[in-house]
C-alpha cells in the first residue's frame, strides 16, 4: 500500500490527469470489446449464412430428383468419410451456429465439424494477399458428409490499429485540454498554499489575488480575512502585553526604592532577590508571548562569536563553561534570541550541574549546539514534558535555584522560530545533554 501512495501523482494536475486516462482506457476497451464482438459475429454471419443457403439449396435440388450431390463437383459435395484432417483448427461457434439454423429449418444432422486451412495457389489468383477457407463438414446419418468451403476473415489488424489510434486521438484531444484547465485551477492553490506556509504575522504582505474559478476565488478571500483579523490579533495582544508590562514594572521599581528604608541587610537582599526575580519571570512571560513576532530582523552572524561571547559573561561571574574551540561559522538568525536560548541551557546547566561543557557540531545540512552538565539529569519519562511552559521538575529544581519553569519553553520557541529544535538527552556517567539543531543556508 505505501509503495502505491508513492506511485500515484500527488498534486491535482497529475491525479486529475490519471482519473481521467483511467477513465478513458476503461471506455475504449469497452469499445474495443464490443468491436470485437461485433466483428466475430460479422465473421460467424458471413461463414454460416450463405453456406446454409448452399446446402439448403442442393438438398432440395436433390430431393426433387436433380442431379445428386457429387464428391468432386458443385460447391457442396457429399462424401464417405469426414474430409477435414484432424490437425486444422477448429471452430465450434460456427459448428454450434450450424447446427441451430439447420434445427430451425427441420434438417435432422449428426455431427458437424469445421477447420480453417490456408487458401491454395488457385484460390488466391486475384487476391492481394493469401487468405484463409473455412471448411465445413456435415454427416447426414447413413448418407456420408456434407461438405462446402466458406471464405474466412481472420482477426483484422487494421482495426486494432484503429482502435489504438482512435485512443491516442482522445488522450490528445481530451486530456491535454484538461490538463491545461486543472493547471489553471491549480495555479491559485499553489500561491494559497505558498502564502499560508510562508505567513509571518505583521510582515505587511499585500492580500492574494482572487483569481481562478468561484470556488477558488472564494478561498483565497477568506485566506485573505483571515490573514487580517490573525494580524489585528495580534496587533491587540502586543498592545496588551505592553501595558501589562508597564503597569507591572512601574509598581516593581517602586518597591525596590521602598525596600532601602529597611534596615535589616538580610531582609533587604532577600526582597531585592524576590522583586529581581519576578522582573526575570517578567521578561520570560513576556518574551514567550511576543515570539511570534519578533521585533529584530535575521541577520548574518558568525555563530561561534556569538556561542564564545555568551560563554564569556558566564566566565565573568566565575561559572565553570568550558567552550572547545570551533571554526568561524555563518549563520542567518536572529542573534539576540539565539543568545538568550543558549543563556537559557547555560543557566540551566550551571544550576543544576554546577558547571556546562558547550560544542559547536557543524555538519552538511545541520549545525547543532551541545550543551552538556553534569547534574542529577531527568527522568526519561520527564524529558519532553519540561519543555511544557511553567513546568518545573521538584526533585532537581526547588525555588532556592530560580525559575518558574519558563527556561526550556523559551529556548525552544526561540530555536523552532529560526527552523531548528532543541533535544535532551542523559548522559552517561550522569548528567543531561542539551543539543540545539539548526539547518545551514
């Protein structure tokens, strides 16, 4: 079954184009089968008829005392024996045919044979080209044999050759001018599905051409609405998240002022901590919201500087990052979020593992980013849940590390929007491995 999906045309030019060959192929060998049909009547009628007529005609020529029936003169001869050699070929239809006009006539027979032989040098006097005779044997009971030679149509290769022809003049004039239409049907569609696959909310593309049959043209303007209200969506929850952030932010800084007045050093740090960590939490929430439309344009970067300077801020604060040196590699991305992705594993990795071991893999289609630590992994059951928004794993990570569980959701929002992903695996000896794929060109 696969092997048949394969084989069979996956766009709409090419599976109407089948339907409609399959459809003719069925109607033609239809025609073909009735013509045929037709033509071995044709063939019964011609060797039968005018032979019954013969023999009709001299039985009762004979009967009304003529001349009688000879074995070597007239066109229907009687005989002793059965003259058709056992090596012709035989042809019950017409020994069948035989038998019942003679029935209807009242003429009692026994058995009746036929065989088809090649004309002699005096029969084919005159013709074009050598033919066939169909002989034909009657046994009148105690009255020897009936015999008479009937021309012979073999099978007509010119109306094969005329069928076939006749074929390949309706592929020529039914098919291609379908196939020209469907074309045309299925021009519209492809730029639909070209648009809607290439869809970037507020890239100000201009609205599709409605063009092409009703239907079409009808699909395309909803695309097109569609494509409106998603942007002023959109539009609408920027705005909102916007004034969230502000209105958020405003009473945040007003607490950090208010928390110098106190006194207690302890008190103090652990509500600057507390208000510090919810501005972070602040930023994620608001980034993971607005990752659908990222205000910075792609860019050409080389993706080892940029690895080696994020590494390089988690030296400065005196994190173990080991980063093995790789060679300049350039890559189109958005270079602030990628950076913040690989901040997030390096978080993550320097938490929970104390430390991070960061390669860079280039390969011919893929690049991959491998973050490795050696802290107390996840469960394998856990590794694809912990990219759920908000989700965090209470065995390995508590509130004393930070986080809400926004990390990983964002990293890999951040990578599935520049086309990679992000993968986790265990490693052996213990810790966890965080591998970011990303495709070249």
């Amino acid at each position: 079954m696969p092997m048949t999906r394969r084989l069979l045309p996956r766009s709409l030019a090419g599976q109407m184009a089948l339907l409609i060959a399959i459809a003719l192929f069925a109607a033609q060998a239809l025609n073909f089968a009735i013509a045929i049909r037709d033509r071995a009547q044709y063939r019964l009628a011609q060797a039968t008829r005018p032979a019954i007529t013969r023999i009709v005609d001299a039985l009762e020529r004979e009967r009304a005392g003529g001349r009688p029936l000879a074995p070597d003169r007239g066109r229907v001869r009687r005989v002793a024996v059965n003259p058709i050699p056992p090596g012709l070929e035989r042809r019950n239809e017409v020994a069948e045919e035989l038998r019942g006009q003679l029935n209807e006539l009242g003429i009692r027979v026994g058995r009746i044979d036929t065989g088809i032989r090649a004309t002699s040098d005096d029969e084919n006097r005159g013709r074009r080209r050598p033919g066939s005779v169909l002989v034909i044997a009657i046994e009148q009971p105690g009255n020897g044999w009936l015999t008479i030679n009937a021309p012979w149509i073999r099978a007509d290769r010119k109306l094969v050759a005329a069928l076939v022809f006749q074929t390949l003049i309706l592929y020529v004039v039914i098919l291609l001018p379908v196939m020209w239409i469907v074309r045309r049907i299925s021009k519209p569609l492809r730029s639909l599905a070209g648009a809607a696959r290439d869809f970037q909310p507020g890239d100000g593309a201009t609205p599709l051409e409605e063009r092409g049959p009703s239907d079409v043209r009808a699909v395309i303007a909803a695309y097109n609405a569609l494509s409106l209200r998603v942007n002023a969506m959109l539009d609408e929850k920027d705005r909102m998240l916007g004034a969230i952030g502000h209105d958020l932010r405003t009473p945040l800084a007003a607490l950090r002022v208010r928390i110098e007045s106190v006194e207690e050093d302890d008190d103090r740090n652990r509500m600057a901590d507390t208000i510090d960590e919810m501005n972070r939490t602040l930023d994620d929430i608001l980034s993971l919201a607005r990752l659908g439309r990222p205000s910075e344009p792609p860019t050409d970067v080389d993706l080892s500087a940029l690895i080696d300077a994020v590494v390089d801020d988690f030296r400065e604060l005196d994190h173990e990052v080991d980063f093995e040196e790789a060679p300049r590699l350039k890559m189109h991305l958005r270079p602030s979020l990628m950076r913040r992705a690989i901040r997030n594993l390096l978080e993550n990795a320097v938490k929970y593992g104390g430390g991070a071991q960061v390669r860079l893999l280039p390969g011919e289609r893929t690049v991959a980013i491998e973050v490795a630590d050696r802290g107390p992994g996840i469960p394998s059951d856990k590794l694809a849940a912990v990219f759920a928004p908000f989700t965090r794993l209470e065995t390995s990570r508590n509130r004393e590390t930070g986080g809400i569980g926004l990390g990983l959701a964002l990293a890999r929002a951040i990578v599935n929007d520049a086309g990679g992903d992000i993968a986790l695996a265990n490693r052996e000896g213990g810790g966890l491995t965080a591998t970011i794929s990303l495709p070249r060109g």
